[in-house]
C-alpha cells in the first residue's frame, strides 16, 4: 500500500471520530493534523494527504459511517502494495484514539468507530 493511501485512510477515519459527535470544529482538525504529524512522523507533503481528503469528507458533507467505509475500502484495496504490520495499526489506533480523547470525553460513537476498525484490520 503507498503510504498515501494509508494516509489517505486514516484521514478519512480521523474524519469518522471528528464527525462522530456531530461537529467538526476548527481547532478539531487543526489538532488532528498535528496528532498525525506526531504519531506517524509526517512530512508536509504526507500531513498534506490527510488533510486534503479530510476537507473533502468535510465539503461533502459526508456522514461517519460513510467515511469509515471509504477507509476500509481504501485499505483493502492497496493491501498488498504496503506493508500494513501490526506496528503501523498500533500506531492508527493510537492516532484514533488520540483524537477520540483530543476534546474531552471518547463519547460512544467514537469509540465504536476504534472498536470497528480494531475488530476490522485483523483480516489485514
């Protein structure tokens, strides 16, 4: 899988939890960014993937589950041409469940998009 593509995904899933509550708030996305440059160590260009299809999620309108199915197809689609190992989902986990805990309380929404997507991988 090209990192794009994971990262492409996990922007896309940053967008499911952000959603999750109802809103996106500005400060939001500004924090999730800043969680993805730390957890997967990004470049510009590469925080620039997660962004950019985050604020396309968001222009669209585009609901939780519909984002999270985006991710999942992504991932499934490009799973032979990345290494997807059990370090870098520790690491998507992680990142969820930093932006789940980024604006206080993981409501139920949020954590059942994490739990999905830990149950999920397993067949990556």
């Amino acid at each position: 899988m090209a990192k794009e593509n994971i990262h492409r995904a996990m922007g896309s899933l940053a967008y499911a939890i952000a959603v999750a509550d109802g809103t996106i708030q500005k400060k939001e996305k500004e924090v999730i960014l800043q969680l993805a440059t730390k957890e997967f160590q990004l470049s510009d260009t590469d925080s620039e993937w997660i962004n950019a299809i985050f604020t396309q999620l968001e222009s669209q309108h585009i609901g939780m589950n519909e984002a999270y199915d985006f991710a999942m197809d992504t991932l499934e689609a490009n799973r032979h041409d990345y290494d997807f190992d059990d370090a870098m989902k520790t690491r998507c986990i992680s990142f969820m469940k930093k932006i789940a805990d980024a604006f206080g309380e993981t409501d139920y929404q949020e954590t059942s998009v994490i739990d999905r997507f830990s149950s999920d991988i397993t067949r990556f």
